[in-house]
C-alpha cells in the first residue's frame, strides 16, 4: 500500500486495516460500535464496523504531530488576535502605556509569524 504521508503511521487500533477486530472472536469493540453510533442492543458481536480511532482510513498522526499542525497555529492565531485586540483597546482608549503594548505586541506577532513562515519551509 502506498504512503499517503510521511508522518502518518499506521493506527495502532486496527493495525491500518480501517476495520475493528478488538472484540471477542475478531468482532468490533464496544468503543468503536459507539463511534458508529449503533443502539446499545446492537454493540455486541458487530462485524468490520470502521476503527474510531482513525475513522476508518487505517492511519494515524502521530501525537506530537498533531499538536504541531493542528493545536500550535491555533493557539497562534488566537494568541495574535488577543494582542491586536488589547493594542486596538489602548489605541481607542487612548492608554498611556499604548507605545510600549504596541512595542510588546509586535515582537510577539513577529515572532509568531516568524516561526510560521520559517518552520512552513521544512
Ligand atoms: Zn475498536
Ligand atoms: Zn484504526
């Protein structure tokens, strides 16, 4: 089977089938019948119901990996758009200290979107 990407690996849950087996005699989970959102009287003995750890696609991110694509430019964003909203607070209000937030806060956005553009070439 090809490579999709890199820095997936195969899931741990189905050993990249996509299918669950880690029930009794090769069925389904219980856990992974609930991702399939079947009725409690139908989570036992369920056959080649679709993993819920991967969702069925058999391949996994690393931990790691996800928080550096998914959780960092997030909290990124997030952290940019708190700091350009305390500087437009001071600018409206026309606070004393607005020279020196506005010098803080362009450091840090410099180097948020610094890390960003440098870290998108490896
Ligand atoms: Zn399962
Ligand atoms: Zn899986």
């Amino acid at each position: 089977m090809k490579k999709i990407e890199v820095n997936l690996h195969d899931c741990k849950h189905c050993d990249g089938s996509g299918t669950c087996k880690n029930g009794k005699d090769g069925c389904s989970c219980v856990a992974c019948a609930k991702k399939n959102e079947l009725s409690f009287w139908k989570q036992d003995n369920q056959f080649g119901l679709l993993c819920g750890s991967c969702g069925g696609i058999g391949r996994a991110e690393p931990l790691t990996e996800r928080i550096h694509n998914r959780v960092a430019p997030l909290l990124a964003i997030y952290l940019v758009c708190i700091l350009l909203g305390i500087v437009l607070l001071a600018a409206m209000s026309k606070n004393q200290f607005f020279s020196e937030l506005l010098a803080f806060s362009s450091a840090i956005i410099g180097s948020v979107v610094g890390y960003y553009f440098s870290s998108k070439g490896e």
